[in-house]
C-alpha cells in the first residue's frame, strides 16, 4: 500500500455526512448496522462495461482515518454539533465489514462494486471518500482500456498531467490508466510512488533552444544513446525533421554502436506523415526505428489513423485519457439497501418516478457465470447474501425487466465477485501489486465476448437477479407504491 504524502484527508466528505452523523448519534442509532452499497448506472462513453480500480486507496483511507482534535475544534466552531458527537469523533475507529470487487475487475451498471456493513455513523461518514476514489479511478481506466484497444496492440502511454484537474487527477489518473492497459506514463510522481513505468524525451523547446535542429539532435544522442527518441515536428518533419534525424543516427548513434530508437510526431497529419516517415526510415536502413505520436488522440481517432494505414508503433495519449474528456463523469452513487433488525438485514429501497433510479435492495452477494466449455462470461447474477449458486445443477437466469425471457445454464462455473476488505475494523485483504491488478484485469477481459466490448452500440451483457431478489423487490416497490 503507498501512501502519496501525510495529508489528513479525514474531513474530506460532504457536510451532511456529518450533520446526519450528528443527529443519529442524538437520537441513539449511531450503532444501527446498515448496509450501503456503491454502484453506477450508466456505462461511461456509451460502452458494453467499466473497470473498477481506487479500492486500494480506499483502503490506505479507512486504515488512517482519524479526526485530529484541529478538526474537532473546527467543528465545534460551526455552532451545530453536540459535545457527545464531537468526543465520539475524536476517538473515531472505523469497527466495520467491506466488501468489494477487486481492483481491474470488469463491472456493470447497477452492481455493488463495493459494501459496507457498518454502524450508521460509520458507513455515513465514507460515502464520499469512496465515491471521489472509485469514481475517478474506475472512469480514467475504462477510458484507457477503450484507447488500448482501438491500439490493437501497440503501446499506449498516458501523457495528460498537465491538464489534469489538480495533482491528484494526474496522480492517481496514471495509475488507474496502467490498470486498463496504459505501459507507462509521463508523470514521474507515478512511478516513484506506484512503479507506473514513466517514460519522456524531449519537448519542441529542447529543439528550439539549440537554434539548430541538427545541433539539438546530436546533443541529445550523445546525452542519451541508448534511449534516443527525437521529436521531429519542431519545424517541417519531411524537409528537416526526418533528414536530421537520420543523419544524427549515421553521424553519432552507428559510429557509437547504437541505433537510433525512435522519433515522435506531436502535430500534423499523423497518418500521411508517419507513413512518409516510414519510408524514409527504412530506405535509410533504420527499419527498427519505432514511430510513436501524441497530440489529442483518443480511441475514435487511434482507430481512424489505423483504419488510414498509419505507420504508428505506439501512441501518448494526454488529456483525453486521462481527463476522460468525452464523458467526464462516472456517476456512482452510494446507497443504504438494508438496516439490521433484531440482527436481521431489513431490507431497504430507494422508489423513483425514473426506472434506472430504482435501487436493488438488500444485503446482497454478486456472481459472475463463466461457461466452462470456453470460459467465457455469461452472466452476473445478484442474489441474497445468504444464497448459494450450484453450479453442479441446472440455474435459470431470467432478465429482471422482462422477466418472461430466460435461460437455463447447464455447463457453468460460478465465481463470487466481492471479496472481504475489512472484517470488524481490520483489514483481511492482501492488497495485490499494481502489475498483478493490470494482468488480472487483462485476464478477466479476455472472458468477455468482443461484441460486449464494441466502442458503439455494444451487446447489453446479462445483469440479472435471483428469483428471492426479485420476489423482494417486487414487494417493496408494491408496498411502497401503496402508500
């Protein structure tokens, strides 16, 4: 786990987590257990499913959350909370149970990417620590994937701290973007604290400062020989750009042994240049000499230049990615399914005029259903927390709004997706290393069918609930609907 600075992050939550706190612990419910579940509703970019990540953090959060006795005189300084609340903030400990899909996993719209089981005040006072952490990282990692993969297999590398909202979307963006497939980023920070590969050469002002193109190129080879990358669209790339480069590989670089490693465009036609580039490079014998470009790309524009007969080895993609500038929102929300009565989980549900706000109530557990045959995703199903899915005998799986369509799986395996995070206040979850979270996540990938994955109009993927799901939430919204 790694921490980015000793921040106390603490009082980072909505105001009404706090005067909600104050007023269960007045009226004597503070120890209430409720169950609040974390979810989203829509698929970020029109997309077939997003990529969880932020759980780490989530993590490093709760084990350190504290309240200084600086916040609790600050508090006090508002005029509105009771002495007893503010004493029991100040020897706060978090005494829960969380559990949550882990990091890199492929979700769902309406599924508990994360729970907590807690007293009321306790599972109040998370709501937006979680919310900003999944939020963000769960959205810049389903927009690096998308980019990844209109790649088709060259390197994508997030270049966008600059115009990130703050240092910490730069930060933590570079992380998320090498859990959905980015091989590295240009923000040094990343690497020092998550090992996210950072990588950078040159910028156009290296080239200007020399005054001579040819100069600022032979500087930089001999500087850097074993890793030269020469950004050649400081003035014209065909006239000088590409001839100086090749002949700082000739002159320098070859005489040394060496060979020049790369050149980058930044600007222009990508697809006509970079396929002049090529055929300069190659015709000068420079045919291992990889041609990386950046600018404002994204997946669209990645799959037009490939679609043109680009001659691109890999793409730095900047504030597209990690900005997910198309759709800049991910919307999760967190919300209360259950309250404990007499040691029971009662179920709870939030009724609204729009369908899609309607909430899945209860404690529940989430499945995915893999076809053994091919080990391909068929199915997530919710069910009860205390339901079981044989995969030994025959399950029906039935959509939860139109109920009449079903189907009967025979050759299953079924796999629990949340984990146990915290069990009474302690931490029972080894966090896995950042590279083990981005091979998992290309591993669960590859069960998803490539027509779940399309860019547009992609297959609605099977989101269903159990029979007893719901039967109870039938009931609940017919109960409610009443009054």
């Amino acid at each position: 786990m790694h921490t980015i600075d000793l921040r106390n992050l603490s009082m980072l939550m909505d105001f009404y987590e706090l005067t909600m706190s104050n007023g269960y612990f007045k009226e004597g419910i503070s120890d209430t257990i409720v169950y609040f579940d974390m979810f989203y509703r829509k698929n970020p970019d029109g997309g077939g499913f997003a990529i969880a990540a932020g759980l780490e953090q989530i993590v490093d959060y709760i084990t350190n959350l504290r309240f200084t006795r600086e916040n609790i005189d600050f508090l006090r300084s508002k005029n509105i909370f009771s002495e007893g609340f503010l004493r029991y903030l100040l020897n706060f400990r978090f005494s829960g149970d969380i559990y949550a899909v882990p990091e890199g996993t492929p979700v769902f719209p309406n599924e508990p990417i994360l729970t907590v089981k807690a007293k009321a005040i306790e599972a109040q006072l998370l709501e937006t620590m979680i919310l900003v952490t999944i939020n963000h990282q769960s959205l810049i990692a389903t927009k690096a994937n998308r980019i990844v993969r209109a790649a088709k297999g060259r390197a994508v590398l997030e270049f966008g701290a600059r115009r990130c909202q703050g240092y910490d979307g730069a930060i933590y963006g570079a992380r998320a973007a090498y859990i959905g497939g980015a091989c590295g980023t240009a923000t040094t920070i990343a690497d020092e604290i998550f090992g996210v590969p950072a990588v950078g050469t040159m910028a156009h002002s290296w080239v200007q400062l020399f005054g001579d193109e040819y100069k600022a190129f032979e500087t930089y080879a001999r500087t850097y020989p074993d890793e030269c990358v020469l950004l050649v669209d400081t003035y014209n790339v065909l006239k000088s750009g590409i001839p100086n480069a090749i002949k700082v590989s000739k002159e320098i670089l070859e005489p040394m042994g060496k060979r020049l490693k790369g050149i980058r465009l930044d600007s222009g036609d990508m697809a006509y240049l970079s396929t002049k580039c090529r055929q300069k490079l190659d015709e000068a014998g420079l045919v291992d000499c990889k041609i990386t470009v950046s600018n404002s790309l994204d997946e669209y524009i990645i799959t037009d230049l490939l679609n043109q007969g680009a001659e691109i080895d890999s793409f730095g993609v900047g504030e597209r990615l990690v900005t997910a500038k198309s759709e800049p929102v991910f919307g999760g929300v967190y919300k209360l399914v259950a309250v404990n009565e007499n040691g029971v989980p009662v179920p709870r549900i939030k009724i609204s005029e729009n369908a899609e706000k309607v909430t899945n109530p209860c404690f529940k557990q989430l499945w995915r259903l893999y076809d053994k045959s091919n080990n391909m995703a068929i199915a997530d199903v919710l069910t009860l927390n205390d339901e079981e899915i044989d995969d030994t005998k025959p399950y029906t799986i039935f959509d939860p709004v139109h109920s009449w369509k079903r189907k009967k799986l025979t050759d299953f395996r079924a796999r629990k997706l949340q984990v146990p995070v915290f069990i009474e206040g302690k931490c029972v979850y080894q966090l896995p290393s950042l590279e083990e979270i981005k091979k998992y996540c290309a591993e669960e990938l590859a069960t998803l069918w490539k027509e779940v994955k399309r860019f547009t109009n992609p297959h609605q993927y099977y989101v269903d609930l159990s029979q007893d799901l719901w039967d109870c939430k039938n009931e609940l919204i017919e109960k409610h609907s009443m009054k």
